[in-house]
C-alpha cells in the first residue's frame, strides 16, 4: 500500500474537494481520497504506486493545480496493535 500526498491550488470550497476526489477515483483504482479546500491537499491510499504523470493528468482535467506530489509507503493504523 502507498500514501500520495499532493499540494493542490485552485480548491474553494467542499464541492471542489467532491470534484477532486471524483476525478481521482474515476481515473485510478484506489483505496480511499481525501481532499481538503482549506489545507490545499489531497491524499490518495492506493495498493499500488501511481505515476505523477498521470496522477498530474488526472488532476489537470478538473482544472485545479498540483504543486507537489510525495509518495511514501502506507502504514495501517490499528487501535488495538493487531
């Protein structure tokens, strides 16, 4: 599993996170997306590593603009350490 993490220009208000994350589920099989409009940052949890070029395409289409894009290993949490 792996974390991306983007800093994304251009998200106003939660209806632009919903577009955000559309966009990313339509376009890659993942996990979970989240976006957030106040932090400028959306974070995708896929099972595999994605290409900036094409997470940076994706994001193109909806009109908004990614300024950094960092990939890491995923990590679960797990209340109980099992």
């Amino acid at each position: 599993m792996v974390k991306i993490t983007m800093n994304v220009e251009g998200m106003a208000c939660p209806r632009c996170e919903a577009h955000m994350v559309e966009a990313i589920k339509k376009a890659f099989n993942v996990k979970k997306v989240t976006a957030s409009h106040t932090s400028k940052s959306c974070e995708i949890i896929a099972k595999e590593e994605i290409a900036e070029s094409a997470i940076l395409d994706a994001v193109k289409e909806t009109g908004y603009v990614v300024s950094d894009v960092k990939c890491e290993p995923h990590k679960k949490f797990c209340l109980f350490g099992k």
